[in-house]
C-alpha cells in the first residue's frame, strides 16, 4: 500500500470515527495523558479534546456520588487488564450532568496495563425514560402517594442506612366502608384523596408516605425520636378536625393512627412497621 493510499485510509477511519455519536478516546497510563479525546468531547459535554488534563480531569467531572465507586471499579479492572462497561454521571461544562455509559480496553504490555481505550456514550434520555418509568411504577394512581412496593424498598434501604432514629406512622380511615355503601366508591375515593391531601400537606416532599392498601397510609420519618412522632400523630388528627369543619364531605372523615420506632440499626424496621400497624389497630378499637 502506498504511503498516498495509507494516508487517505487514516484519514478515512479517524473521518468516521468523529461521526459517531460518542466520544472515542485513549488513555496512558504511565504518562497520565489523553492521548486521544474525538470531538465530539465538546458537543456532548462541553469540553474541547485539549481540556482533558490528566487522570484527574475525568475523576473530578464524575458526580460525587458515582466518583468513588467509578474510580475503584475502573482502576481494579484495568490492574487485571480487564475489559469492562460502567455508567455514572459527569458534569459538563454547563453545570449540568450527562448519564455516561463508557465502554473500556485495557492495552496490556508485558503483563502490565499501558494504556486503556474506549468510547462514552450519553444515555442521559434513556436514564430519564427509565426513571419516569420507575416512578410511575412507585406511586399510587388514585392519590399520587407512593405505593407499597416503593414504600418496602425503601425499608429494606433504610435498615442499613446512618438516619436513626427512625419512626413509623401507620394510618387507617375510619369507616370508609360506610361511606362506600351509603354514598359509592367514587365518593369513597374522594375521601381517600382528600386524606391524601391533609398528608402531604403536613410533611416535608423527602418525607416517605404511602398508601399501603385501599383506606391504609404509611409514613417513614428519618431522624424523628418517639416524642415527636407522637406530636407529629397529634398534628395529622388536628388537621383532619379541620377538615371536616369544612363541611364539603357529606359525611366527616377521621383517620386511626399507631406509630412505633427504632433507635439504632440493630432493631429492624419491618418489626417496628408491625408494632406501628399493631398499635394503629389497638387505637382504632378503642374509639
């Protein structure tokens, strides 16, 4: 092959590399230096090709909460010359952040990583998709509330979190059965929103409340002791009393509550979520 013909073949490739929707790049190791970054670096993040300085230029644009699981599992896999695909977001030049999928291989020379090779990818979009997609999943039709398999998730989450103490509130509608009978479902659903409504009225939007079943809330509050749920239990009973001095509900609605909490990590969450449905059940019977 000619020296002409090599030339315009090069050409050819690097042309049809810089047409692909990703950042295709090569990285040395032992010179900490991009050797390669494609151009499409500024479409995508913002950044031109000559701005990637070092190791450090990826691992301080990684978002704090993806940086340290990205690094370890990208260094652990180009030490065993591993080839391998992760995701995490990056921060462009914006401010913003983009979803990363980036697809690496690890150049090996005389048993030893040289160099690593790969392409970025945004699927900020498909993230996005797949996020609403799981939130439509998590909450509850009727009220907007999250629903029981987001609310046991977040349990089986919060057992091994640092937010003790953590309290539980379980609540039940009083006679909504009578409601449903005497005026139908469809007003019945009314008084289930409406109670909806006094909830998340009370709470803070990172609180945790669920409609558990048809009449059945729940609420996870993180960092609340014992006595200020059960000033918190007082409130939500004060808010329904107000309701129902509206009167634009043909029957007045009230709601049974039972709370319980654990301190530390050692007591389990789905024990202190009985305990609070226990003594909801306990409160109901004694009205």
């Amino acid at each position: 092959m000619s020296i002409h013909n090599k030339f315009e073949k090069e050409k050819s490739y690097k042309k049809l590399a810089e047409s692909v929707n990703a950042i295709l790049w090569q990285y040395d190791i032992e010179f900490d230096s991009w050797e390669y970054v494609s151009p499409q670096a500024e479409r995508i993040l913002g950044y031109k090709p000559n701005e990637w300085l070092g190791l450090d230029f990826w691992v301080n644009h990684v978002h704090h909460e993806d940086r340290d699981e990205a690094k370890s599992y990208c260094l652990q896999c180009t030490a065993k010359g591993e080839d391998h695909v992760f995701e995490y977001r990056f921060r462009k030049k914006d401010g913003t952040y983009a979803w990363i999928r980036d697809e690496v291989s690890v150049v090996m020379q005389d048993g030893e990583p040289k160099k690593i090779r790969g392409f970025m990818i945004d699927i900020t979009e498909i993230k996005n998709l797949e996020n609403k997609i799981r939130n439509l999943s998590y909450k509850d039709h009727l009220t907007g509330l999250y629903n029981r398999r987001y609310l046991d998730n977040e349990i089986q989450r919060l057992n091994y979190s640092r937010n003790y103490p953590i309290s539980v509130i379980v609540g039940d509608l009083d006679k909504l059965k009578k409601v449903n009978d005497k005026y139908g479902h469809k007003q019945g659903d009314i008084y289930i929103k409406k109670a909806a409504e006094v909830l998340k009225n009370i709470f803070r939007t990172e609180e945790i409340i669920a409609r558990t079943g048809g009449d059945e809330f729940a609420i996870i509050l993180t960092e609340t002791d014992e006595n200020n749920t059960k000033k918190i239990c007082k409130r939500i009973h004060k808010e329904f009393i107000k309701l129902n001095k509206k009167k634009d509900l043909p029957f007045p609605i009230n709601i049974s509550l039972g709370s319980a909490t654990v301190s530390n990590k050692d007591m389990n969450i789905y024990k202190c979520y009985e305990r609070a449905d226990r003594n909801m059940y306990i409160n109901k019977e004694a009205k």
